[in-house]
C-alpha cells in the first residue's frame, strides 16, 4: 500500500516539475515589465541564469502539494457528502449534481487558498528573483532558499507579511475551484458510457481540461495575486487589491489581466490530467 501511495504522489511530483518552468516564465512575465514576451523571458533566464533559473522555487510546492492537495480534494468530497449524503460509489450510478458540485469546490477552494498562501507566496519570491547563483565575489541574492526566504519575510514584514495577497489567493481559487471540479465530473459523466467504470484516458481528457478551463478564469486574479505578492518588496505600492487591479489596468491597459494566460493553460493540462489520475486511483485503491 505505502508503495502505491509512493508512485501516486511521485506522479503528482512529476507534473509539478514539468509544470515549474512555465509557471516561472508566468510569474516573472506577470510581475515584471522587464520582458517583450514569452521567448524574450525565456532567452533572457537562460542566458543570466542558465536552466536552473527556471526551477527556482521549486521545492515548497513539490514538498507541499501533497498537502495542499490533500486538503483540496478531501474538503471537497467531505462537503460533497454533506450536501448530496451520497456516498462516492453510489454517485456513479446517478447523474452528478452540478449544483452540488460547484457549491462543494468551492468551499475546497476557499480552505486550500489559505493552507497554499504561505507556500504560494515563497515560491513566487524565489522565482523572481533572477540573479544568477551565487558564486564568491557575487553579492547573493536577497533570500537564499525557502526557509531563509520565510525567516527574511517574518523579519521584514511580520507574520502577516506571509499571508500577503492571501485574499486574491482565496478571490482566484474560491469559483475557479467549483468549476474546475464542475467541468471535470461533467466532461468524465459525458465520456463514459452508461453503467460503465470510468476510464483512465477519460480521467486524463476530463482531468486535463478541468485544468484549462479553470484557469482561464482564474488567469485575472492571479496577475493580480502575483502583484499583491511581490508587493512587500517595493514597499508598498498598492494600497489593496481594488487599488492594484485599477493601477494595473491604468498603466498598462486591460490586457494586463490575461498575462500567463498561455502559460497557465500550457501547464494545466498536463499537472491536472495527472492531478484527477492519481486522486481516482488512490480512491478506488483505498475504498
Ligand atoms: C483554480 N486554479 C485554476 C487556480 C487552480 C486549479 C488547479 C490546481 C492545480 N494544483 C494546478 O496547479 O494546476
């Protein structure tokens, strides 16, 4: 059993690693004005920073995500056990209850937001950060790992100051979760035929595009979110999230909002396809 556990989170992992290097290249193209596009980033990591540089922050997501996924996906079939008081074998034999469906991830998106603000936020620090690696004679850069970069931000701005864009976190994942959940148990219900076992390709398919969707939606908030982040390190330049999503718009057209939209769906098929795969497979192995 442990072994299995093992492989299933390691599938997970290995989404997340694939994932990484688009999620930099987003978050840098989101925050900062330095980049003309996609491949002006890229080229420009790789030449300061070499391949590493797209891998910076990476290690508290893939230590966290089993617990951010965990609190994701057991909030949301313990509250869609309240709400429907249908267990998960009886569901297959009844259409789903989108109602419920929506309602329930989105109370898992709600408590997740607040489990990954911490997480999240060290990430996109860490990944911002585009001096190359230290070397002596090189000034290091301003945090030198996850834990150091936790410690300099309790230092620096409080305990509080790790909970920074914790509400456009909560904002982006609270609807973008319910129908991130919507689209996947509407598209499995679609694809699998009456009375049958859904599939492990359909779990990819549906698991995939659960993904996209749900970020195209979320791809606004989470400019915003990423700004609110980095917001601590320029001190101040928002006075909340009304005044950062106004400002963005003003000075950079409304076209800010969609930055990283690519990106976001480029890596959202793969991470979420695997994502539903493994949830299923631990489900069935465990019930
Ligand atoms: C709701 N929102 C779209 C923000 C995220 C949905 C998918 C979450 C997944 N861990 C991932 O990283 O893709």
């Amino acid at each position: 059993m442990h072994l299995v556990l093992h492989e299933e989170e390691g599938a997970g992992a290995a989404g997340l690693i694939l994932g990484h290097p688009l999620d930099t290249v987003k978050v840098r193209l989101q925050t900062q004005n330095v980049y003309r596009g996609i491949v002006d980033c890229v080229i420009k990591t790789y030449q300061r920073e070499s391949v590493l540089g797209f891998f910076k922050g990476m290690s508290f997501p893939i230590c966290s995500v089993a617990v951010v996924n965990s609190v994701l996906f057991g909030t949301y079939s313990n509250s869609l056990l309240l709400l429907s008081s249908t267990s998960h074998q009886d569901r297959k034999a009844q259409p789903p209850n989108y109602g419920h469906i929506f309602v329930a991830g989105s109370i898992a998106g709600f408590v997740q937001a607040y489990c990954l603000a911490p997480f999240d936020l060290i990430k996109v620090r860490l990944q911002n950060q585009t001096e190359p690696r230290a070397r002596p004679g090189v000034a290091p850069s301003h945090y030198r790992g996850p834990l150091h970069c936790a410690r300099t931000i309790l230092r620096e701005e409080g305990p509080r100051g790790l909970f920074r864009g914790a509400w456009a976190l909560v904002l982006r994942d609270t609807p973008s979760l319910g129908l991130y959940f919507l689209t996947y148990e509407g598209l499995s219900w679609w694809l699998t035929s009456d009375g049958k076992e859904r599939g492990s390709a359909t779990m990819l398919v549906a698991g995939g595009f659960a993904g996209i969707i749900s970020w195209v939606v979320a791809t606004p908030l989470d400019v915003v979110k990423a700004r609110m982040q980095m917001d601590g390190l320029k001190q101040q330049e928002y006075r909340g999230l009304l005044d950062c999503m106004v400002s963005s718009a003003r000075q950079e057209g409304p076209g800010v909002f969609f930055r990283g939209l690519t990106l976001n769906s480029a890596r959202a098929f793969p991470v979420n396809a695997v994502t539903f795969f493994s949830y299923e497979h631990l489900l069935r192995f465990l019930s």
